[in-house]
C-alpha cells in the first residue's frame, strides 16, 4: 500500500492591509565589526555570502539580519520613488524570480542602501536578462502538480485549486503512525509556510491512500476546515484549510492536523510529493507492535522516476524512524519497509 501527501496553497490577490509600517533609517550597518579603515562594517558570513553567494542568498541574510519585514523595505522603497509589489521581493530573496527591469533594478540599489551592503553588491550578482516571451522557460525551481499527481487531476478541478504560487512551504513535519496490523493508522502533519502574495487566506492539502478509503483533516489548529472533495475509488481527499489570518507577502503562517485512515492493505512505504523546493522536511514513522525488518529513505525526482534509496534508517526504542531532509528541490521524499 502505498500513502502520501502534498499541499496546494490558494489565495485571493486584491489590495494590501492599509496599515503603513514604521519606516527605518537607510545605510545603517547590520552588525559592528572591526575591519580596515573605510570598510563598510560587515560580519564574517555576510563577507563569504557577498564573496561566493547568489543574489538571493544575500538579500535573504541581510533581511533576515536586520529584521526587516517585506513591508516594511517595500514602504522605504516608496519614500525614495520606487515601487516594487512585496510578492516580488518575496520572489527575489527565495530566488524564484530577479529584478531586471528598469524600475526593480532602482529597487535593488535602494535595497543597497537600505540594508547597509557595499554599492552594486546585489546587481553584480544579477547576471544576463533572461530570455522573455514563448522562448522563456518555466521556473526551474518547480514541477507542475500535474505531473505530480496525475490520477487525481479532476479531484483537484472540482476545488478549483489549480494555482500552486501563493504559498511556499518552508518546513513540513508529519508523524505517520503504522498499527500494529501493519496498516496506516493516522497522519499527523505541521505545515510552516510563506505567502507569495497578499490577501492569502487559505491552504489546501492533499491526502491519498492507495486501495483504501478517503480519509478527511481532523484536530485542525491555527485553521479550520472548509471545502472538501473526496474520492474513495481512488482513497484520495482534497481539503481547504481556512487561515485564522489573512496574510500579506513574504508574511508566514502555521497548520496542523490530524488524518486518520480507515483500514486498508499492509502499508509499505510513505512520501511527500513536493511541486518547490523546501528548507525542511522532517518524517517520523512509528510502528506499533512487531518492527520492520528493513527500513530505508528513498527519493524520486517524479511519479514515474527512478527510486533512489539512502543508507538504512535506525528504528528506536520507541518503534520509530526518522528522515530529516534540508534544502531539498523538488520530487518525492519519503521511506520504504519490509516485513518479515
């Protein structure tokens, strides 16, 4: 038997929250450091990052660094004359997009000074434009859910969940829990997300289990539950989860929930199928009563990939193994087992 599970974030794109945020103070440097006379005061990971790092990966720091939301450098931006939308610099600083037109490369040297970095620091990094129009490729950095879930295309249609850009996962923890009848119990699952546009104000996830019947999201926290499409001929569920706040770009958010699945065939295997990158993917599996004799980590670039498999996992004293996975690009993760 096979399990998994993936998330389709959803939203509304209208205007922003209407508070404006506290302006801050340009040029300030983002940590005192001693260093050689008329040297913009910079820290020793910033100085590797501006060294070897892309241009993503040092606006990230330095935003992070200096604890700027995207609202607020997107405010400071307007005081000086430059308009850029916080999607965008959402995009900017995870890499899914770069600045090259005229008005966003203004907006990268405001964001120069704003953040204390050297001048041209970020530009540098941009490299040629890409190319525009039918010749352009699609983002590198994803796979359509399409391919990713071919079986369930019309369960998916029939929430009108089609759009898979709202929403980055950035760490998604789930607790898969086999009985002692070798058959998944329940699912247990923590979602850390950004959004990528305003007014995002909902999420959907998916849950399938092969040959058994559809299972539904329950002990929802930080949401509620509010469509739901099931279809038992193939065990496959899409839920709509309700944000308890509306989110603007680049601000984050938190779910959890529960599934629990109704008997089905001996389960052997577990995945999440990823259409982005993630930071984090962290996967727990407890087996009640008698262990797997076997229990490894395996990963597929697409449903019908090639497995590759890892080293094998050590299950504890408590009957559970674990799968910690960092910066991992898009695909499938999951673990397999045998039974003796």
């Amino acid at each position: 038997m096979a399990s998994g599970s993936s998330s389709i974030p959803v939203g509304r794109p209208v205007d922003g929250t209407g508070h404006p945020p506290v302006p801050v103070p340009p040029g300030a440097p983002m940590m005192a450091h001693a260093g050689a006379a008329g040297d913009r005061p910079v820290d020793r990971e910033l100085r590797r990052l501006l060294r070897d790092g892309t241009f993503a990966q040092v606006l990230d720091y330095a935003l992070n660094h200096r604890g700027l939301s995207l609202e607020r450098v997107q405010y400071h931006l307007a005081a000086q004359g430059v308009r850029v939308s916080r999607a965008a610099l959402s995009y900017w600083r995870h890499g899914r997009s770069r600045p090259e037109r005229a008005e966003s490369l203004r907006a990268v040297r405001g964001l120069e000074a704003l953040l204390g970095l050297p001048a041209a620091s970020l530009v540098s990094r941009l490299g040629p434009p890409r190319p525009r129009g039918r010749c352009r490729k699609a983002e590198p950095d994803a796979i359509d859910r399409r391919r990713l879930w071919p079986a369930h295309r019309p369960l998916l249609a029939a929430m009108g969940a089609l759009s898979d850009d709202r929403i980055r996962k950035l760490d998604v923890q789930e607790y898969v829990r086999v009985g002692e009848d070798h058959r998944l119990s329940s699912l247990r699952t923590r979602m850390v997300f950004e959004a990528s546009a305003d007014r995002v104000d909902r999420c959907v996830v998916l849950l399938w289990a092969e040959e058994s019947a559809a299972a539904v999201p329950s002990d929802v926290k930080f949401c509620r539950v509010g469509r739901v499409r099931a279809d038992d001929a193939t065990g496959a569920t899409v839920c709509e989860l309700l944000l308890e706040q509306r989110l603007a770009a680049g601000e984050r958010g938190v779910v959890e929930f529960t599934s629990h699945f109704p008997p089905g065939p001996e389960l052997t295997f577990y995945h999440h199928r990823f259409t982005r990158s993630i930071r984090q993917y962290v996967l727990q599996t407890e087996f009640a009563g008698r262990l797997p004799v076997s229990c490894v980590p395996f990963r597929q670039a697409g449903v019908h990939a090639p497995r590759h498999v890892g080293a094998p996992l050590w299950i504890g004293a408590s009957g559970t193994a674990h799968l910690v996975v960092t910066d991992s690009g898009p695909g499938i993760v999951g673990m397999s087992w045998e039974w003796d």
